[in-house]
C-alpha cells in the first residue's frame, strides 16, 4: 500500500474509533473483520456530502467514515493554523467528528456549505483550547514547525525563514483577527463562506481581514528590521 493508501487505511481507522467509542457499542469485532471492512470502505464509490450527512444522521457508520475522510485534513490543518500546536488541532478534529456524527441532521444547506459548518464548528473549539491554555502559554518559541514541506518545495533557505516568520506572525494576531487570514488566505475561502462559518457579517469579514493583513505586513516589517 503506498503513501496515499496508508494515509486513507489511517483515516479509516481513525474514523472506525470516534464512532465506536461515541458509539458506545458493547460488542467487539475481530481485527480480521476490521480489516475486511476498512478495506470495503476504501473501495466505496464517493457521495455527495449532502448524502453522506443524511446516511450518516441515520446512524450509517461508513457513511461517517468516508466523510470525516473526505474533510478530516481541512480541519486538521484549521485548527493546527489557529492554534500552532499539534495535540490541539488532533483533540478539536475529534471532536469536530463527534460533533457532526451526533448532529449531523441539523446541517442547513441554505445557511452555507458544509466545509463552512465544519469550520464553524471547530472554531468553537479552537477558541475554547486557546482560552484553556492562554495561563501557560508564554511565547512561540516552542511551536511546532511546519516549515518543512516548503522547503522542500523551494529549497531556498531565506524563503523558509520568511515563511516561518509569517506563520508566527499569523499565530501571534487576536484570535479574530487570525481566523480570518487562515480562512480566506491560507484555505482560499471565500468572504461569504468565511462570514457563514463565523457567523458574521460578510464587511465583517472583509474588514477583519483588511485590518489583519495591515498587522501581518507591519510585524513582518519589524522582524526584518530587527533582523537587519
């Protein structure tokens, strides 16, 4: 199995958890089973998120499984981008997971996508842990680096410090001010989308964010001052 088909066989074995321990099933099944049935969900033909969120709502488990692997990584990386720390971003996508799969038929197509519903969702949760955790936070210099796959992309050494620059610069703004630059800069959502995810208005939005790239762009100035 390649790298692609181990990171699905991981999805689908982390998603068979959250549902079983949500669940609360009293009954076991054989690893031989598991795997029978991780690898059937593997090969499943794809649905519409609309359809798998009423599958799902009706307690279809592979329904939730090829969702949470169709959206687990946006979430993922929503929450590691909010937040800078990896145990973070893994306890809010599960919870994120349970979320949906317990109420998944109060999800309103007419109120904005479901990426949206999910990103409102975490956020919530996002907010939570960085209000849990602000009394022992004391700077960014333990954050983890996520710098790497840049690199590898550019493999110019300059860049990748500028890169990682800007992401503590992102890390370091108000909450308010960081959702929105994740949102529309670095996952490429839409104002309306964003305003649907937050819950606010969309000049909401587009003035947050006006004001955030100000603050990004003059913290980015100071550092290479001092760097200079």
């Amino acid at each position: 199995m390649g790298r692609d088909g181990s990171y699905l066989a991981g999805a689908v074995n982390m998603a068979s958890n959250i549902w079983n321990l949500s669940m609360r099933r009293g009954e076991s099944i054989s690893k031989a089973d598991a795997d029978r049935r991780n690898q059937l969900m593997l090969e499943s033909p794809s649905h519409s998120d609309g359809d798998l969120l009423r599958l799902l709502s009706g307690g279809d488990e592979k329904a939730f499984i090829e969702f949470y692997r169709k959206h687990q990584g946006v979430v993922y990386r929503f929450a590691l981008q909010m937040s800078g720390k990896a145990e973070i971003a893994e306890e809010v996508t599960q919870d994120v997971f349970v979320v949906v799969m317990k109420s998944a038929d109060r999800y309103d197509s007419e109120r904005g996508s479901v990426p949206a519903f999910l990103y409102g969702i975490a956020r919530n949760f996002v907010l939570r842990a960085l209000e849990r955790e602000r009394p022992y936070l004391s700077g960014l210099d333990d954050l983890p680096r996520e710098a790497s796959a840049e690199q590898d992309i550019f493999g110019d050494l300059a860049h990748s410090e500028r890169l990682e620059t800007l992401r503590r610069a992102v890390l370091a703004l108000p909450p308010a001010y960081r959702e929105v630059v994740v949102l529309c800069d670095l996952h490429e959502r839409d104002y309306a989308e964003a305003a649907s995810a937050l819950g606010c208005a969309i000049g909401t939005v587009r003035s947050r964010l006006h004001r955030a790239r100000a603050l990004l762009a003059e913290k980015m100035r100071a550092t290479e001052r001092c760097a200079v």
